[in-house]
C-alpha cells in the first residue's frame, strides 16, 4: 500500500483507528503519534574451534517499542475506558491499531502502520496551571505493542 514518490511525505496528515473504521472520529483525534519502532536482537555465537577469531551474529527475537499518541483533552472517555478494562486482566482488550499517513490533500492513504496487540500501559493527564496562557490541556497514552506492520 506504501505509495512511493522521490519527495518525502509530510507528518501533519495522519488517522489514527483505535478500533477498526474509526479515525475521522473526534474521538480518535491525536495530535501526535511517536514512538514507531521495530528491532531484531541479535545473538552471538562462536564456536571454540572456529577457524576465525570473531563472532557469528544471529538474528533473535523481534520487538517493537512502546508508541505514545497525545491528544488533546475533549471529553472523550474511549481512553480511560480502555485503560480501565486492561486493569481488568481482561486478554482481549489487546487491540490491533492502525496509523495512517495521508497525501497533503487527505485523498489517500500513503503508508499505513498496523500496530497488533496493542494495550494502554501508561495514561498522563494534562498538566493544569492557573498561570494564564493559551496551552491545550493534553493527555497522553502510551501502548505496549506486539508487532508492528507496515503496508
């Protein structure tokens, strides 16, 4: 699905589903999303009678890094939701969240990130200050992910 172009893609267009077909929703409305990340660990390996004196590295296990999306706060309880029914030890509040980078003109989607047996692991409310200023009170969700596939 990646749609390739010799000039890179802009950041500011993106949807992000918490459950599948939402995404134009309010509700699924982030202003960031970071954190995407993937890595095969490697293992070394040398025999004691190698004819060589260095090590052979061997793909191991693959991990994906905790992806963090900010929002800012609406109201909107599909959050705390979330987060309550993990604390449940409920096994299928795990969900499959996709993030979608969109063309400057939002026609079509350019790549999409799949993130499988995604569960909230951390929630931060925003930071209040009776200062003055025009800041957007933000919350932030962090999720743990299995996997992360890119089409």
């Amino acid at each position: 699905m990646a749609v390739f172009r010799e000039t890179p893609y802009s950041a500011f267009n993106f949807l992000v589903e918490l459950e599948a077909g939402q995404g134009q929703e309010i509700v699924a409305g982030f202003s960031e999303v970071s954190g995407l990340n993937a890595e095969i660990t490697v293992a070394e390996y040398r025999n004691g009678n190698a004819a060589v004196n260095y090590v052979t590295k061997v793909p191991g296990i693959n991990k994906s890094g905790d992806v963090t999306l900010k929002r800012g706060v609406i109201g909107a309880d599909n959050i705390w939701s979330w987060l309550s029914e993990m604390r449940t030890a409920n096994p299928a509040a795990k969900r499959n969240v996709v993030i979608k980078l969109l063309s400057e003109d939002r026609a079509e989607t350019v790549v999409e990130w799949k993130l499988r047996g995604a569960m909230p692991i951390k929630w931060t409310g925003p930071t209040l200050t009776a200062k003055g200023g025009g800041d957007v009170a933000m919350e932030e969700l962090v999720l743990s992910v299995e996997s992360i596939e890119q089409e």
